[in-house]
C-alpha cells in the first residue's frame, strides 16, 4: 500500500501528538542551580526538595499541600560545597546536611513538623569533599538511632550518631574503616538494621557494613557484593542500585526475611543487569521504579526488576531525583541544561501513559 506525502505527514503528525498526548509533561520550578537535588515526603505528606544554587547557597522549594503545586523557591543560606541530603525524623521533623566550605558537615532542622521553618545552620564537624549519606532507624524495640556517613580525606567511612536527624548532634566521628572510591549510600532494611554502602577504593565492588542488629550500634565487618561500579551506590526499598562501569543501570534486592526479634544472617540476591547506556548515577523511588539519564540527556524508566526502558524526554544535567506522592505516583526532579528545576509526575500511580 502506498500512501501520499500528505497522508504520510499528517500520520506523522498524529504519532507525534499520540506521543506527547501519552507523557505527561515536563514542568519548572524555576531558580537557578549546579549539583543534584534530593527531597523528602514529608510528615503532612506534601514533597520538599533541596538543592545547591549557582551561589552556593542551599534552597528548598515544597508543595502547597499534598500532590499540589509548588510554592517558589526559598533560600536557607550557608555556603556548602556538596550535594545537599535529607531525611525525615520520628516525630516528622525534616533535617537537611551540607557539606560546607570548610570542609566540616552542617545541617538545618525544621522546628516543628510541617511548617517550613527551619533552625539556624549547625556544624557537626567532620571533613569530607564528597556527598553525604543520612539515614533515620525508627526501631520496633529500641529508642530511635541517625546516622551521618562521609568518606574522609583518609578515604575511610566515618559516621557520627545521634537519636534524631534533626538533632542534637555532637562532633564527634566514628571510623569505620574501609577505602571508599565514591561517597556512601545508606539504608535500613526490613529487620531495622541500619546499613551503608560504598564503591570499593581497590576493585571498584560494591561494598558495605550493617548493624550487627536492630539498634545495636556497632556494625558487621565490610563485605562485598562484587561487581564493578562507576560513580555511587543509592538504596531504596531493599534494593541498591548504581552505574556499571559497563554505563549500564545495575540493581541487588536485600532477600534478606523479616524477623519480630533478632537479626538473621543476611541474604542478598544475584546483581542484575537492568541494561541501558546510562550517564548519571541512578535513582529509585519507593515504589521500585528506576530512574535514570540516558546519552541522549532525557530521563529514562525502568523497574527494578527489570523490563524495557522508556524516555520521559526532556534534557538533564547531572542525576534524577525520585520521590513518591502520597496519592501513590512519581515524581522526578532534575536539573535542566538551562539551571532551573525540572520535574515530571506520572499520569496515575504506576503508569507513565
């Protein structure tokens, strides 16, 4: 069958309109920025990102109210040198970490859960250059424990504790040993244990240490997981994801099975291959969908568990970020070529179309 220049056209033109018509589309929150962004979901359910400005600053930006638009962007000052992280306390507090230009880790706290406004910046000591990994452990059987990880300028891992992300801190850190070639990623898994990883410094593995328990304070011996990684590991929802050094996404499930009381030896699946020709560190929202920037710079999809990617277009610098909404869909934030943050929302919870 032959069909005109016209005809082909026009059919083009409506596969083109199918097309935008299936993904959702690609919305600014404006400001102007350098780095990666991070956020949390927090204790009133709406989202909050942060991310390093163009002066060096530290800024926020959250939704009016759960799932709904986003107010503008507010600066929370300082001068940090890092990748922004955050986490969420036990009584809902949302605590924010920098690495400042001194070198020494800062944080910013909101003062009561859900209202955006936050202490004053605070220096908990340390030294690193690279991005830090913060984790809250809300235990079944133990008061609350957080942890901070950086790689030190030793290349070791140094953690420093306290009860809540939003504080107190001391300034005092704790060496656990191990020469990393990237930053940390952390995590907690089912039995509250929690856990942090690293890029081996000699083999490029992926490496970590657990809690011996739940609240126990001390931690495992490094093990590694084998493989062979570029750039940093990230955790969510049991499983830790990274780039190979192949440029493909990578992913390992934590099997290890849930337990009242105790902490059983744990188990780890096999590493998969997820495929693709990546150019950014990976991310996953909870809800196990991966994220990642392909050599075409727009956003790609896949699952855990593998399956075929998908473009969710647009154009991005440096690493995707995703969190999960409370009526259940993803939203990915990301740095645009021209500064300002970019974010794109599935259509309905789970589905892209």
């Amino acid at each position: 069958m032959q069909y005109s220049k016209a005809v082909l056209v026009s059919l083009c033109s409506l596969f083109s309109a199918s097309i935008l018509l299936a993904t959702p589309s690609w919305l600014s929150l404006g400001g102007s920025f350098q780095g990666n962004p991070v956020g949390v979901r927090g204790y009133d359910g709406r989202l909050e990102v942060f991310v390093r400005g163009t002066d060096n600053a530290l800024w926020f930006a959250a939704q009016t109210s759960p799932g709904g638009s986003w107010a503008p962007f507010v600066s929370l000052g300082g001068v940090i040198i890092s990748n922004p992280a955050a986490a969420v306390d036990s009584t809902g507090r949302i605590a924010v970490f920098a690495v400042g230009g001194d070198s020494a880790v800062w944080t910013r706290a909101q003062i009561s859960p859900g209202i955006d406004n936050f202490s004053d910046w605070t220096s908990i000591g340390g030294s690193t250059t690279t991005d830090l990994a913060v984790v809250q452990v809300n235990l079944l059987h133990a008061v609350p424990v957080a942890y901070v990880f950086m790689r030190g300028p030793d290349g070791a891992l140094w953690s420093n504790r306290t009860n809540e992300v939003s504080g107190p801190w001391g300034t005092s850190w704790t060496s656990l040993g191990g020469y990393l070639a990237s930053a940390p990623g952390a995590g907690v898994n089912v039995n509250g244990q929690a856990t942090v990883f690293g890029r081996g410094g000699g083999d490029n593995a992926l490496w970590y240490r657990q809690e011996t328990a739940e609240g126990s304070l001390t931690f495992n011996d490094w093990a590694t997981l084998g493989g062979a990684m570029s750039g940093r590991p990230a955790e969510v929802s049991g499983y830790v994801i990274y780039q190979g050094m192949d440029n493909a996404a990578w992913a390992i499930q934590d099997t290890t099975p849930f337990v009242r009381y105790g902490a059983p030896p744990t188990t780890w699946s096999s590493l998969v291959s997820l495929g693709g020709y990546i150019t950014s560190n990976p991310t996953m929202s909870v809800d196990r969908q991966v994220y990642i920037v392909g050599a075409d710079t727009a956003l790609w999809t896949t699952t855990a568990a593998g399956g075929s990617w998908q473009s969710l277009g647009g154009s991005v610098v440096g690493d995707p970020f995703a969190l999960l909404n409370q009526d259940g869909t993803d939203d990915v934030f990301a740095i645009g070529f021209d500064g300002t943050l970019w974010h794109i929302r599935q259509s309905s919870a789970g589905s892209w179309q």
